[in-house]
C-alpha cells in the first residue's frame, strides 16, 4: 500500500497572489496608463525659428521646439519635419483637460 502526500498551498500564498494581481490590474487601468508611453511618429511643415550648431530649431505644432540635423534651411522657410512624440499629447483627455483649464484665470 502506497501513500500518497499532497501538498497543499497556504492560504496566506492565494490571498497574497489574489492581492498583488488586483493592484496589478488596477495600476495598470487607473493609476499608470500604458498607452500614453507609446511615442508616435509625426510628420509635419514647420517653420525654421533658429540655426543652431546641432541644426535648424523648428516650432512644431504642438508647440514643442523640434531641432534638425542636417538642416541647411535660413530662419522664416518651412521644412518638412518628421519627429516622435509621446501619444498623450494627441489624446482626447488631455485636450479636454487643457481646455479646461483655459477657463481658469490665475
């Protein structure tokens, strides 16, 4: 007659297991969202501001200074400009949230 023995998992090991899998999920949904990390690539015109020893600094038109290299363009000719930038700048909360606080006078 053989025994058998088994093994049985503490219950503190689910409940600990079960917790650290309900902050996963919440961190990822509410608190850290993913998406707004994933850079995108943009592709625009924009208009030379300045020369520097790096390139041509341009405004980009989500009004971040973008320098190219390899730019032989003067001050005031447009260029075409092709640049990566994190999604949250395009998504439609943070559009919403900046026009919000346009109404907010300091």
């Amino acid at each position: 007659m053989q025994k058998q023995i088994q093994q049985k998992i503490a219950p503190w090991v689910w409940f600990t297991a079960l917790g650290l899998t309900a902050f996963t999920v919440l961190a990822l949904t509410t608190i850290v969202p993913i998406w707004h990390w994933v850079p995108i690539s943009v592709t625009e015109s924009a208009t030379v501001v300045g020369i520097t020893e790096q390139g041509c600094v341009v405004e980009g038109s989500y009004g971040y200074p973008i320098t190219v290299s390899n730019c032989n363009a003067q001050p005031g000719e447009t260029v075409q400009v092709s640049y990566n930038m994190p999604s949250i700048v395009q998504s439609e909360y943070m559009k919403r949230v900046q026009a919000r606080a346009s109404y907010v006078q300091p």
